[in-house]
C-alpha cells in the first residue's frame, strides 16, 4: 500500500479559497432562505469563512458553524435548500482541506460552487443554470484555488449529479491558465 502524499499549504492559500467558495456558496443561499425561513445557520457559516477569509482565526467554532449548515442541509424539506446549505456547510469546511493528495480533499474545495449550481438547478429544473453557474465559478477561481487542485488527484466523472458537477468545476479549474 502507497503511503499518503502531503504538501505545503499556507494559511494564505485555504484564506483565499474559503472567500472563493464562500462567493459560490452564497449564490444559493436565498434558496435555502426563502424554503426555510428563519434557519441562520447556512448563513452563520458563510459569515464564519468570510471572517477566516479576511484573516480572522481558524477556531473551533468555524467547524462548529460548518457541522450546523450540514445539518440544516439534511433537515430541508426542499432538495435546492438542501443542496444551498450543503454548499454553505462546505464553504466553511474548506478552511480545514488537508494538504494530502487525495481525490476526496477536492471536495472541500469545489463542493461549494457545486453544490450551489445544483441548488439553481434544482430550484427552476434546468441543467442549463447549474452548466451557467459552473462556468461562472470557473473563471472567478483564484490562481491560489487552481494551485492547490493541481496538488490532488483529478475527479472522475461520478455518478449522482453533484458528482458530475464537481468533476466538471475540478476539470475546469485546473484547464485554466495560471
């Protein structure tokens, strides 16, 4: 059995990718509001990774706030709610992606952006606006967001459509120019 493969991963690096998914993230969030009102929890987390992005401490309390979207995303009732409090949870997961080669540490950085696409789709029932907010997610990746995906292995195309769409925002990211 191969051991695990470990890489440098500066705190600048997860900053930056936390105020990029927390953007794509944030994109859905209406959805889970206007199906959930009065639930703040994908809310709090997004507003606990903005916080990190903009220099605050990587603390407990961020995966605290990461846990609860997750759960505010299996406790919704509507399937785009769940998916825009999934892509919350996971925007303020990503401050915590491991520097490890592994294909599963990806999802940490394009779950947000795709699980917010699928939010879209969900919503109005049309591939096209998951396809339009793929594309967008794309070209506002940092370079930081793109470095740090070349450093794992690819993702395959998957089966469920959230699969799908992380392999497109995996294969997308790391074909653009640096």
């Amino acid at each position: 059995m191969a051991g695990k493969t470990y890489f440098p991963l500066a705190l600048d690096t997860l900053r930056s990718l936390g105020g990029w998914a927390a953007d794509c993230a944030e994109r859905a969030l209406p959805l889970f509001e206007q199906h959930a009102p009065g639930d703040p929890r994908p809310r709090a987390a997004l507003e606990g990774i903005r916080a990190f992005a903009a220099g605050g401490r990587r603390a407990a309390q961020l995966r605290v706030l990461a846990l609860a979207a997750l759960s505010a995303a299996r406790e919704a009732a509507h399937p785009a709610a769940a998916a825009a409090a999934r892509a919350a949870g996971l925007a303020a997961s990503s401050a915590y992606t491991h520097p490890l080669a592994d294909v599963q540490q990806t999802t940490h950085i394009v779950g947000p952006a795709a699980y917010a696409a699928l939010a879209l789709e969900l919503e109005g029932g049309d591939p096209a606006a998951a396809d339009a907010e793929v594309k967008r997610a794309i070209e506002s990746a940092p370079v930081e967001v793109r470095d740090l995906l070349l450093q794992m292995p690819a993702r395959s195309p998957g089966k469920s459509r959230a699969d799908r769409l992380m392999y497109l925002l995996d294969a997308g990211i790391r074909g653009r120019e640096g």
